[in-house]
C-alpha cells in the first residue's frame, strides 16, 4: 500500500533509509525545520538549513522514487533567543515561494517560556499573513500537559484556520481537547518521549480517523523511519482493511498537505478491476 510520511527528518537520515522507505510503499514524505542537536548562532545557518531541505533533500529523495515536501521555522528550543529568531522570520517569506516549501513548522513550546510564546505568535502570525500551513510542536513529557493547554489559549486568541493547523506529539492525556477545538492532531511513533505503534492504534479505535496524522518524526536521536510501517501492521493485525490503513497513512495526509496546492498526491481508493477474459466468458 501507498504510505504518506508526513514528519520525516530527512537531513539527519541516510540514502539506505530512503530507499527502504520506496521498498515499504512510501511515496511522500514531509520535513519540518527542526533542532540540529545544538543552538545556532546566526540567521545565515538557518538560512543554509532551509535551502538544504528545500533545494538539495527533494534530489536525494528522487532518487528513490519519493516525493520531498518541507517546512521552514525557528524550531521553539531555539526560539528562545528572541533576537535571532526575528532575524530568520524577516527571510522565511522568500522561501514560501519555492515548489516544495508547504508551510510554518514546526513550531510552539519546548519549555513554554515567555520567548518562546513571542516567537511562536510571531511565527503563526505570519503564515496567515501568507496563507501558509501551520505545524506546532508540542514539548516533551513533563511539559505536555501545560505546553499544549497554552498552544490553544494562544490559538484561541488568533485569527486561524483549524482545519488549516497541525498540533504535533499528542498523547492519550492531550488529544482530546486539539481534535474537539477543530485542529488536525498528528501522533508521533518514537522511543521513549512520545508515542508507540500500539498506542496509536490504540487512539484512533477510541477517536476515530478524521484529523489525524500518523508520523514517525526519525532524525538524528534514537528513532526509526520504520515504525510508521509497524503501526501499519498493528492497525491490520485488527482486522481493519487495506482501504482503512489508506485512509489513515495515506489519504490523511494528502488531505491535510493537500491544502497547499503544491502538494499535489490525492487520496487514493482501491478498487477491484473485472478480470477480463472472465467477462468475455460469461
């Protein structure tokens, strides 16, 4: 089956990783900004950044077969240094233009301090003055709870589109509330901070299909591209169809992607084509 992964952190991931990705049925794969594992000093290295994985990362991915779309932001650990974050945001609009940049993200809280709420305004106030997609973060662990309460009271306060905004990293304690406000929520299948195979599949019997977004989020830390595969099998192992898994792998995301027109794979329905020399018998 055809699989969308739409949170992949392709520059931290090798060629062998892409091409076991074409093998499982992966067509697309989306990349947000992110955190490279340090703090960055100036808008230049940002800026670098965003030209890798909207020029160089789409090549390597064609290789294989695989569509590369991504997003551009200050990712919110480095949002605290409010000053650099301001310069980066004056270049961002000259990367909405390129053919494969699909939106903000992924930003919001890391600590949910003061810097990053001025930065994350900032950020969602300029996709609207752009019409840009917008993916939010949400933190790690011990910060879920609070994190994700403050994204929606900041939301809340915004002139936004929900079926336009992706809330990242929801957990069973913090999924309820994004999908009753309108938003599109995305579970992601990593060791340790976020969220198994079994557990996902676990959410979507007790919330159903509609706007939700499976991802396996792989970068540089302990993580695998392959655990979107895996919650495949555990989500057929329950005795749902090939169609349902589509639904959720792959047509959810081109659903959502699929509002900026650039994005341009469409959801897809199986169908059983009439065996032809059988037809002529009858």
């Amino acid at each position: 089956m055809q699989i969308i992964q739409p949170h992949y952190h392709a520059i931290a991931r090798t060629a062998q990783d892409y091409e076991r990705m074409a093998m499982s049925g992966v067509v697309a794969v989306a990349e947000p900004a992110f955190w490279a594992g340090f703090d960055r000093l100036y808008p230049e290295t940002f800026l670098d950044y965003f030209r890798q994985i909207s020029e160089f990362e789409p090549t390597r991915a064609a290789e294989y077969g695989i569509k590369h779309y991504c997003w551009v932001a200050v990712n919110p650990k480095e949002a605290e240094n409010p000053e650099l974050s301001r310069e980066v945001l004056k270049h961002m609009p000259e990367f909405y233009e390129k053919p494969t940049v699909l939106g903000v993200g992924e930003i919001g809280f890391h600590k949910t301090t003061k810097n990053e709420e001025e930065i994350f305004e900032a950020q969602v106030e300029q996709a609207i003055k752009y019409d840009q997609l917008i993916l939010i973060h949400t933190p790690h662990l011990q910060d879920k709870v609070r994190g994700t309460k403050r994204t929606l009271e900041v939301l809340s306060h915004m002139n936004v589109n929900p079926e336009r905004v992706w809330i990242d990293h929801v957990e069973e304690h913090t999924i309820r509330e994004p999908l009753e406000a309108g938003y599109w929520v995305g579970f992601t299948l990593y060791p340790v901070t976020k969220c198994s195979p079994k557990r996902a599949v676990d959410m979507l019997e007790m919330y159903g299909h509609e706007r939700i977004l499976v991802n396996s989020s792989a970068d540089w830390g302990p993580s695998d591209p392959f655990t979107l595969q895996q919650c495949v099998v555990q989500f057929r192992a329950r005795g749902y169809s090939v169609q349902d898994a589509i639904e959720i792998f792959h047509n959810n995301p081109a659903r959502f992607l699929g509002q900026n027109p650039k994005f341009d794979i469409k959801p897809i329905q199986l169908e059983t084509i009439e065996d032809e020399i059988s037809s002529n018998l009858v």
